[in-house]
C-alpha cells in the first residue's frame, strides 16, 4: 500500500510537472501572442503613418495641380491677351494703310488741281499773248 502510495504521490508529481510544463508553455504562447499583437499594433500605426504620408502627397499634389491649374488659365489669359493685341495691331495696320491710300488720293487729287491750274494759268497766258498781239494788230492798224 505504501508503494500504491508512493506510485500515486510520483504520479502526481508527474502530473503537477505536466501541468506546470503546460502552464508555462500557454505563459509562452501568451507572450508570444502578445509579441504578435505589439508587432501588429506597430505594423497598424506604420500604415497610419503611410496612410498619413499618402494624404499628406495627394493634399499636395493637389495643391500643385490647383496651382498649374492657375497658371493654365494665367497662360491662357495671357494667350488670350497676345491674341486681342495682334488682332488690335491688325487693325491700327488695315486704318493706316487706309490713311496712307486716303493721303496718297488727296496726294492725287491735290496734284491733279496743280495740273489743273497750271492748264488755268497756261490759258491766261495764251489769252493775254493773244491779246498783247490783238492790241499789236490794232496799233499796226493805226499805223498804217
């Protein structure tokens, strides 16, 4: 009965170092999950940190496609601008070129009544030669 006794108490002995081996093993495993769930919580927060970052870029580069968008439309306006003045300059080029046509008419016309009159005056000095030689006829006459 003493070995009964004996082989029960080293049974539970045995038993109590399984359990313990056991407990210590699940210790572990909740270490080792607790390790696991650290290195997930610091793999989340590294995501948040990129998700951050990628919000962070896409703010910026938002703002840099709102500042190209600006200066498209600066440029167009501009373009814009360029555009009226070539067609204002087109413009003042058709009036003097049609300044430069009016002046060269009264240039024309100006001229044609120098030719005129010179004709006017040509006409009164033939008048008066023909009258310097009517009044040479008519003292002829007396003399004669």
């Amino acid at each position: 009965l003493s070995f009964l006794f004996h082989a029960l108490c080293l049974l539970f002995q045995a038993l109590c170092l399984l359990f313990q081996a056991l407990r210590l093993l699940f210790q572990l495993s909740c270490l080792f999950f607790q390790a696991l769930s650290f290195l997930f919580h610091a793999l989340c927060l590294l995501f948040q940190a990129l998700c951050l970052l990628f919000q962070l870029l896409r703010l910026l580069f938002r703002l840099s496609c709102s500042f190209f968008q600006t200066l498209s439309f600066l440029f167009h306006a501009l373009c814009l601008l360029f555009q009226a003045l070539c067609l204002l300059f087109q413009l003042l080029r058709l009036l003097f070129r049609l300044s430069c046509s009016f002046f060269q008419t009264l240039s024309f016309l100006f001229h044609a009544s120098c030719l005129l009159f010179q004709t006017w005056c040509l006409l009164f000095q033939a008048q008066g030669l023909l009258f310097q030689a009517s009044c040479l006829l008519v003292q002829a006459r007396c003399l004669l």
